[in-house]
C-alpha cells in the first residue's frame, strides 16, 4: 500500500525484463510508445484516497461478498475466513491487507511475438481493445446488425496494424455461436490467426480455458508452452454488483489460474443502478469488489498475476441505462486507477467509450476525455480504448483506425514535458535573438523533429483551399478508405498451415481457412 | 510567486466580490458553473517551473526585449532600468520580482449583465471564445468563405445562448472593413448588440479603445460608467517573438491602461518557428515575453488589470505552418497556466483548436484533449474555446455549439470527485446490499440526479435502433438545425433603440439596423 513505483522485483524471470527494457530502448527514438509512465493526474487527494479505501474495507469486513460456490467458501473457511449464514464471506482489514501486499504484480502480458510484450509494473499506461459488443455498424451500409465470428478476425487484423493499440481484446461476440467450449475456442483462434499482439477474451466455461492453452500450446510449438508464454488473459466480470461473486465467472477465473492464465478480474458496477449514484460511494462499493476480486484469485493461487480491473460504469440517471461517454466516467476510472496504484496492484480501467453510434465530434470528444484521463491517471491497461460505439453496443471498424490515431495524442500528453538543461534552450534562444530571428532551420528544430511532435497519420492538416480541392473529406470518410486497405490486403499467415491443420483436426473451428486469405471480394 | 490560492484581496470594490458570490452559491445548484477551481493538473514538477522561471529571468536580464516605442523606452529609463545601445531594455531578476507582486490581480471580468460576471482570481477556470479567422465555412454550402462582420454578430448571438461559453470573444475578423478605428467600433458594436457576456476585441488603434469606451458608455447610461463596470477587454498581441515588443500593439495596450480597458497580454510565439521547437524551452521564451507583457503594462499603470496570457503555440515541423489541435498544444498551454499561477498572476491560455475542417472526430477528440487539460490545470480564461476549426482559419457556427456541450464536460471533469462521510455512501451501500439489491429508485440517487452528472443536450444517447429510427443522425447535423432555431429566433435587444441611434450618429456604424432584426430570410 505505497504510491512508490517499484523499480525492480517481479514474478517472470529476469530475461523477460530485459527484454523488454531493451525494446523500450529501441523505442525511445519514436516519440510515443506503449508502457509511457502515467500517474501526473490524480483525481483524489492522498486522504480522498484513504477514506475510499477505509469505506471499502468496513464494507468487505461487514456485509462481505455473497455469491460464492461452495469451492469457494471451503478454500475460505480454510484460511480461517467467517462465512456467514447466508454464505457471504467476510474478509477483515488485516487479510485484505495481506492479500495485497502478496499479490501477484510486476509481471508480463505477453506477446506471440515478443516486440509485442507488456510490461504491467507501476503505472505504466497500454492501451487496447476489449468489449462483448453485439453488433457491428456494417462496413458499406453504415446500418447496425448482428456482430458475427469474422468480425473478431477482421477487427484482430486491424488491430495488427495499428501501432497505437497495444493488445487485442475481442471487442464483439460471435452471435451466430451459442456460449460454451466451442465459442471459447472460435474466439481464440479467430484472435490468433489475426494478430500476435497479447490477446485477451471472455470465456463462458472452464473448459474453454483449457482448450484455450491446448490451442495456444499447438501454436506456440508445444505442450506447455502457453504456460511459458502466456500470450492470453481472461476477462472475468467476476463480480455481480453490489458485491456477489458471479458463480459461472467463479469457475473461469479458478481455471484460468490454474493454469496460469493471467485474470483480468473486472468490476463492471454501474453507479446510479448497481452502485452508488454518488461518484465517491461507487468508488467505494467497486474497491471492496476489486478488493474482494484479487482475494478471491489469491485464495485459489496466491500470486497468480491478476489484474485489479474495476471499471466503474456510469447510468444515465434519466433513463437508468448505462451511458459510457460523459466526465463521470472519466473522473470515475481516472480514480480507479489512482486506487489501483495506492495499492500498487496491476490496474485495468474502462474508457474511451462513447454512447454516439458513429465516429463523429461527440465521439471525437468523449472518446478523447476518458482515454486521456486514465492514461494521466496511470492505468496499465486501459480497456475498450479503441473502436466502441453506441455505450459498448457496436464496434466500428473507422472508429477503430480513428482512435489508434488519438490514442497516440493521448499517449504523447501522457509522456509530458521533459525539462533539462538542453530542453530548457537558454543559449539557443539567446543565439536566435542576437541572429537568425527564427528557429526554423536551427539544429535544435530538425533534431527534435522526430521526437518532440507527434504527427497525424489521418488527421488533416491541410490549408482549407487544399482540403476542398481533395473532396472536403471529414476523418471518418478517410478512415473508411483506411480500413478497406487494410482489410482487403492484411492477411498474416500467423499460425502455420500444417499447424493449422492440426488445430481444425482437434477443435470444431467455424472460421474457413478461405475467410482467412485474400480474394472472394469479401473486401 | 507562491502556489497558494488567494481568498481575499482584490482591486475592485467589496460589493462586486459580494455579487460574484453570491451568484456562485445560486449556481452550486447546477452541475456545472463558471469559475470552477481547477489546478489539479500539473504537467511540470515544482522544480521544472522554478527551473523554467529561473531561465526566463536570466533571458529577461541578459537579452532583454526589444521592439519598445520611445513613450516605453523613456518610462523604462525613470524606473531605471538598463537600454542597450540596439534599444533592448533588460529588466534584472529583482524588477520582475516586483513587477509581479504588484501586478494587478483577483479582479472581476465584468459582463454587462452582472451575471455573466467573470471572477478572475486562483485558479478559477472560465471558457470562452477568441480569433482573428479570415472566414467561415458557410452555413448552407459548407464551403469556406470569407468572414464579415455580420458573422460576429451571429457567433455572438449563438454565445449569449450557450451556457459553457462564458464570454464572447471575437472569433473571426471583418474582412470586408480595413484596420482603423471604424473596424475596432464595428466590431464592438455587433458583439455588443448580440450578447452581454463580457466582451474581448483586439483593436487596431488607440482611437479604436476610446471609441469603444465611448460606446459602452451611451449604452451603459452616461459617461464614466464603462470605467465603473468595465464590460470588455483587449486582447494584445504585444509581442512581436522571439522577445520583441510589437509597436501597434503598444499603443493599443497604453490607451487601454489608461482608460481602464482590462489588457489581455498574449503572447502567441510558436515552438518550431519564433520559439524553440523543444516545449521546455517554447516555455522559457514565452514566460519572458509574458512576464515582458506584464512589466510592460505596469510601466504605464502600475496594478492595472492584465493577463498573462502566453499562448504558447506549435508548429508542425514537417511545414512550418501553425498546429492547433496536437497534444503538444495540450501540454504547452497547460503548462503555461502553472507557470501563471506559480506567480499567482491571472492566466489566460488558448485550447480547443483544432486542424480539421469542420466538426467531425478528429476536431472532437483534438478540441477535446486541448480544453480538458487547460481547464485541469486551473486557466483563468480559456481562450479559443469554441468554435474554431482549420488552424483557427476559420469559425463554424455548428462547431461552436457541439463545442459548448463539449466544455460543460470538461467543467464537469475539473469539477471533480467530491469526497464526503456522505458521499462515500457506506451506509448505502449496506442498506442496499441487504434490502433492494439496486439503487436505481433509491433516495440519495434521486437527490444526486441534478448535482452529481450531466447530460448531453445535442449528444446522443439513444439505442441504436431508436437512432437509425430518428435518420440516423451524426452531432454535427444536429447541431446545424440547433444553429438555424437560436439564429432565426434570437435577436436580442440588448442595446435600447434610442441609444442605438445615438450611436449610428455618433459611430460609422456598418451592420444595418434590419440586419439585428427577425426576418429578411436570413436564417
């Protein structure tokens, strides 16, 4: 329970991390990259910080957490937990306490490819897809349908491609498949045929999770490979709010440290209709949930790396729905982040959402205010962070392309000001005052050119007259263009067609290995 | 130059403050108010603003500023102060010490209706619009055309109708009128005809200001009063970067000093081309041409109402040309309302730029960031704030209407967390957990539904099949039919007809007395 950033330690072994210092290295000449150092904004004060924490554990030591299988409860009762009469565990201060500082933290999301590792230590800030949105705004028409398999596939490939989203979690559900054993794996597969970048899911059952680690296995040349490299994590919403354990996430989250799979275990409360309307007092309810997430994780496995993913949603208090876009859930995951670094756990927020059906101003605008907030805040791994439309309901392939691009603005506010002696330009200034009269062709200029300013890729910056003579595009019609290069060229051959082989031998895989090659005019 | 938020103190009379405060409390009904206190956000370090102060007063000592009128350079010479023989005054580390401690501050911004009252003292944060845009897209066509003066008349009237634009700066130039007094007053003029929000102008001439203070005193009722309720400031461009002082500019702003015009002081060097390219840097120079500005003012009238208002802007540096919409904007401004109030000086910045065209994703998300992050860190007046597309080449009507909703975000944002034994809710929270098992219909999420979350106006929430229902709108066509109800509605007659004809004897007055009327198919 210290703000301090922890320089060393760490649960994976000591050539993963130098790998990745060295890649940070590398990527110093480039003027953003994933891993920037957050945590300049904090919403709270130190005491704000303190009482929410009080709050939450006179709630985990009160009313306790309710919903637990009877797996459960006896791991509880045999770490000397009370349970009370209608089956809630109480968990005191004082194991709380201990539970965190034993936690699992400063470890590895790994990468297919190892370029692609995340570093989750201090406030590190990645950001990257996730969701189980049910309908995508279709490519052509623009009209909202059903979200299917090949959409995961698709959205995988652009992410692949997008330097500013740094892991794919899967942002749609398949509605064609019913939940069990077979979407779990489809969702893998289509995932890892799209991109080596960390992949994270939901799984609907234990089994899944173990087919999971056999398929990676397979690809990754061999048993136990996976758990050498684990290249995935679950989403588990472990938690029904106010503070249930949800039993079916319960038997996900128990598999996935078994087998040591990384848990993103996600507090999805909505404040105003399953949490305090009050931004405080849902900080409060979702940091016992957290709280009560990691202890649950740690009772099965102490240390198992596990993410304090809370995610404090916001209701449209009018209506009661869940609304994703406004400063309240800015405010709201910037402090959860801020809570997950007092306790010095991995953090996970949600953000970059909007409730507006298309990339326009209004999702410009409040896509930009929470991903840029919780990235100041310093969460390692903001979620939802690209692509999300219509309060989590859609994933658009344009806003995808559209928010790499801020993410990137995001990332360059987060990396901030560098003050030395050399940045702060006394004699430069002095120099061009006494001659030139300007910096333009000074040394200093052309030197920081690639480091200090972040360039767009699709944003315009072109004079009006240029722009009308170009067609008065607005970003979302170049973003269309962008997504159908991409899509109709980007077709990685990621798994190894005898490998692939393999897979369709063990698994049931609905995705043909047709969808997966160039041509048939699908783009 | 202390970080410490004043709480008393003030230039103006006791009954004024009185009023502001009182109109604060009625406001703390709302959600969100002028003047929130912001500062929450620091992008430097203590050390790093030190260090930037430290190398502005030895550029300030060494290569001083030049540029300075004879009327200047002789007021410089009585207080002392040294003239290199190529007409530089230097200003030593102890004159500037002064200068700021006696500079005037805790003032109030006064509208012509009171309640549109800004207090300009900590780190009270207001937004408001700004420019010298050469035109406007048209409202029918989209396409750019040249600005004229009945557009400030129509921004006007759309600003007195928006809630989180808190002044009415002009936003675009008269390009059909030539510099000189007849522009200044025209320019007055519309802006006074359409909103009593304060109004900011930048002038041309000294006998522009004494025109408009001639103005504002028939429509007010009598000669003196404008001095007594000083409804609208200058915005000077009194520095000519890198560390000259602009000649015109001078005058303008020593004929405001004298008729007791508040004298925004901005500095608008540009990192890359007339500043250094290095930020650290950019803000070394800018804070001497701002702190310049100040001492500058006070050698003609010491204490007199002046901004700080540093501007800092960047280049791209693959053109040259000016960016307004990058994260380096964000940093850079908000870096320069921490440098303004480390000294405790009022602080005006300017945000909410962006490069695009028109108001599509890439002009929210920029817009966005800009405001968010100015706003956090406590600027007094946020200026450019609405409105502005295309590198402030140009104001669009319905940008500044999606850009007012915008705002009221960002206010909601640095409006914060609020953190009390009631807030935190932990008796709720059990309540809830034992009883209802929801909070929707629960009493403390009624009381907060007005208090605690804002709601869009023109942003949609909709399902998206109520959505594609509706025409499947994006906000920017929203907030064209939003434009065209306030425009072809609101015409205000804030300036009485008799003292209107006074003024079109007395004043070249250019907008015809039809033109301020309903009718005419206009709109």
């Amino acid at each position: 329970m210290t703000e301090s950033r922890p320089g060393s330690g760490g649960r994976r072994g000591r050539q993963a991390r130098l790998t990745v210092r060295s890649q940070a290295q590398q990527k110093r000449a480039r003027v953003v990259w994933p891993g920037l150092e957050g945590g300049i904004y904090k919403p709270l004060s130190q005491r704000d910080v303190e009482r929410i924490h009080e709050g939450a554990l006179r709630i985990l030591a009160g009313v306790g957490m309710g919903g637990a299988t009877p797996e459960i409860i006896e791991l509880a009762r045999a770490k000397g937990l009370e349970v009370t009469d209608d089956q809630r565990i109480r968990f005191p201060a004082a194991y709380i306490d201990d539970v965190v500082a034993g936690a699992g933290r400063n470890f590895i999301l790994y990468g297919r490819d190892r370029a692609h590792d995340l570093d989750i230590s201090g406030s590190k800030v990645h950001y990257g897809t996730a969701g189980a949105a049910v309908s995508v705004p279709d490519f052509e028409t623009g009209k909202y349908r059903e979200s299917r398999l090949l959409d995961i596939y698709d959205f995988g490939r652009l992410v692949d491609r997008l330097p500013n989203i740094h892991w794919f979690g899967r942002t749609v559900v398949p509605t064609e498949l019913e939940g069990g054993e077979t979407m779990d794996v489809n969702i893998v597969y289509a995932a890892a045929a799209a991109t080596q970048k960390h992949v994270a899911a939901g799984f609907t059952c234990a089994e899944g999770i173990y087919a999971a680690v056999q398929l990676f296995d397979m690809i990754l040349g061999g048993e136990g490979r996976f758990a050498e490299q684990p290249c995935c994590s679950v989403y588990c919403t472990g938690v029904v709010p106010p503070l249930r354990y949800g039993e079916l996430s319960l038997d996900v989250a128990v598999a996935a440290a078994r087998v040591g799979m990384p848990v993103d275990f996600i507090i999805a409360a909505q404040a105003g209709a399953t949490a305090p309307a009050s931004l405080a007092g849902a900080l409060v309810q979702t940091t016992a949930e957290g709280l009560g997430g990691v202890a649950l994780v740690n009772l099965v496995k102490p240390g198992h790396p596990t993410i304090f993913s809370n995610w404090p949603f916001a209701s449209d208090l009018r209506t009661g729905s869940f609304s994703g876009g406004g400063p309240e859930e800015a405010l709201l995951n910037a402090a959860s982040a801020q809570i997950a670094n007092f306790y010095d756990l991995p953090s996970g927020v949600a953000c970059s959402m909007t409730d507006s059906k298309l990339p326009d101003a209004q999702s410009g605008y409040e896509k930009a205010m929470t991903s840029l907030l919780t990235g100041l805040s310093g969460a390692n791994l903001i979620h939802e962070a690209a692509g999300m439309q219509a309060s989590l309901l859609g994933c658009s392939h344009e806003a995808l392309v559209i928010d790499s691009e801020m993410l990137g603005n995001a990332l360059r506010a987060v990396r901030g000001i560098e003050v030395t002696d050399e940045t702060l330009s006394v004699e430069v200034i002095e120099e061009v005052v006494k001659g030139a009269g300007h910096f333009l062709g000074h040394e200093q200029t052309l030197t920081l050119m690639e480091t200090e300013y972040i360039y767009p890729d699709l944003g315009d910056r072109e004079r009006p007259v240029t722009w009308e003579e170009r067609g008065s595009l607005d970003i979302r019609a170049r973003a269309h263009e962008r997504v159908r290069e991409i899509l109709s060229s980007h077709y990685p051959e990621y798994i190894d067609p005898a490998v692939d082989a393999k897979i369709r031998d063990a698994f049931d895989i609905r995705l043909a290995p047709e969808a997966l090659k160039p041509g048939g005019g699908r783009w």
